[in-house]
C-alpha cells in the first residue's frame, strides 16, 4: 500500500510539475529592428536600432538585457539654432548600449535603456568657416514596448528620454520617443 501510495504521489507531482511548465512563459522574440523618432525640448531625430535576445528561455517575468546598436541624426529646433551663432548645424552619431526587458502583460514589456554615443558634429559659421567636432554622449530612456509573439510581427513602443552631450550648442535634451519596428 505505501509503495502505491508513492508511485501516485510520483506521478500526481511530475503531472502539476509539467503543467506549471507548460504555463510559464518565456521572452519569445529573436531580434528586434525599431525605428525610433524622437520629439525633444532642443532636439528632434529619428534613430535606427537592433536588439539582439540571447535570453530567449529565461522565464518572461525575469529582466532581460540585450546589446542595443543604434545610428542616429538629429536636428536642432530653430529657435535654439538662431540663438546659437551659426549659420548651419548637422550631427550624426552611433550608440551602443544595454537595454532591459520585462514582460509585464500579455505581449507587454517595460524597457529602461542606457547607451553611449560617439559621432560628429559639424557647425558653419556666418563667415562660412566650417568647425567639425567630436560628439561624445549618454543617453537613458524609459517606457513600453508591444512584442508580437509572431516570428514577424510590428512592434510598437512610446518611452521618455534623457540625453547629455558635448555639443558645441546644446548639452542636455529631454523628450518622448515614437518606436515602430518588427521582430525577427
């Protein structure tokens, strides 16, 4: 009697076991390509980045944190270039950096990001001598992102952002971002 008893515990336990497997979810998505156009107090850009999810079987409710590569252009809003001194601006820079994950709802995830951009900006002055410098820059930023479960599918995301640079014009931006991208 106690040898059946056993064998049915056994068994009832590796069944619950198994449907508690069976009911986990886990962080579907591959890869990510968004576009991301930003609308800040000084600044306004569009920006391209990949993700990359080599987390895939961690449990959905767990952080995840990717590499994020990103290429990015910016334009200054008019009344901050008239103020600046010079006749024209333009300014490119690539990113590099890490962003978390958190499955929160249904295809739901929060998402924090910190990155490091290094590019160029190039300045002309009135007297049309042209001035290129170094860009060198951090940025974070905070918000939700839609992740279809399909192989392709169209990501949606809205977040916040906080960026700090060495601009010869401004250094400090803040704003929202509009991201549309797929999964693949």
């Amino acid at each position: 009697m106690k040898h059946q008893l056993l064998i049915l515990l056994f068994f009832c336990s590796t069944s619950l076991f198994s449907q508690q497997n069976q009911n986990k979810q886990f962080h579907h998505w591959k890869n990510l390509l968004l576009m991301t156009k930003s609308y800040g107090i000084n600044s306004e850009g569009v920006k391209i980045h990949t993700y990359s999810n080599k987390n895939r079987k961690k449990p959905a409710n767990e952080w995840i944190f990717p590499w994020a590569l990103g290429f990015e252009q910016s334009e200054i809003k008019k009344d901050l270039f008239l103020e600046s001194g010079y006749k024209s601006y333009s300014s490119i820079y690539v990113s590099i950096g890490r962003n978390g994950f958190k499955h929160f709802k249904n295809n739901f995830y929060l998402n924090g990001m910190a990155s490091v951009g290094l590019g160029n900006e190039k300045l002309v002055e009135f007297s049309n001598e042209k001035k290129n410098q170094f860009l060198v820059g951090l940025e974070t930023s905070q918000g939700i992102l839609y992740i279809p479960r399909s192989k392709f599918g169209l990501v949606l995301g809205l977040s916040v952002y906080e960026k700090f640079f060495t601009s010869k014009i401004y250094s400090f931006d803040l704003g929202v971002q509009l991201t549309a991208g797929m999964t693949f």
